[in-house]
C-alpha cells in the first residue's frame, strides 16, 4: 500500500513537472514570435554578401535598430562585433530589466 502511495505520488509531480514544461514552451513560443514580428527586411542595393558559413547570400534586416545580416540557405544570423552585447542590454531594458538594475546598482 505505501509503495503504491509512492507512484502516484511520483507520477503526480511528474504531470506537474510536464504541465509546467508546456506552459513555459507557449510562452517561449509567443516570445519568439513577437520577437519575429520586430524582425524588419532591409533592401539594399549593394552586391551580394555570402555567408561565412556556407555558400548561401546573406539578407539585411534591422531588429531593436540593430543591423543583422541572415543566411538564405543555413538561416545562420551574423551580428556585427558589439551588436550582440547592444541588443542584449535594449531588451533587458524592459520593466522587469529595469527593476533588476535597480535591485543590483552599485551606490
């Protein structure tokens, strides 16, 4: 009897472990979509670039007013040194980016 206590017990925090997983995959998934959203097309009028990492040419698109240049063929997307960096520290700038500058600000 105890070790059927045990199994359900277990098989209940795995349900909770897998709805959890499933409510955090959506959410991911309409992150990346609104992010997606943001993701505008360059036209540019200059010869072609080709990708690094394989024979494809490369789009120019703008995301958080950041250049980026994406891959036709790999869709690899290859940032400009810094533009990383920059883009990591717009989008920490939101609410939640803000209110953790100011729990860790050095005064």
């Amino acid at each position: 009897m105890e070790n059927e206590k045990d199994r359900f017990g277990e098989t209940m925090r795995l349900v909770e472990r897998a709805k959890e997983d499933i409510y955090f995959t959506e959410r991911d998934r309409e992150l990346l979509e609104k992010l997606r959203g943001q993701l505008r097309k360059v036209d540019k009028l200059e010869a072609e670039t080709h990708c690094p990492k394989c024979p494809g040419n490369l789009e120019s698109y703008t995301f958080q007013g950041f250049a980026l240049d994406r891959c036709r063929e790999c869709r690899g997307i290859w940032l400009d040194n810094g533009e990383l960096e920059g883009i990591v520290r717009k989008i920490s700038r939101r609410p939640l980016g803000a209110w953790l500058d100011t729990l860790t600000a050095k005064t």
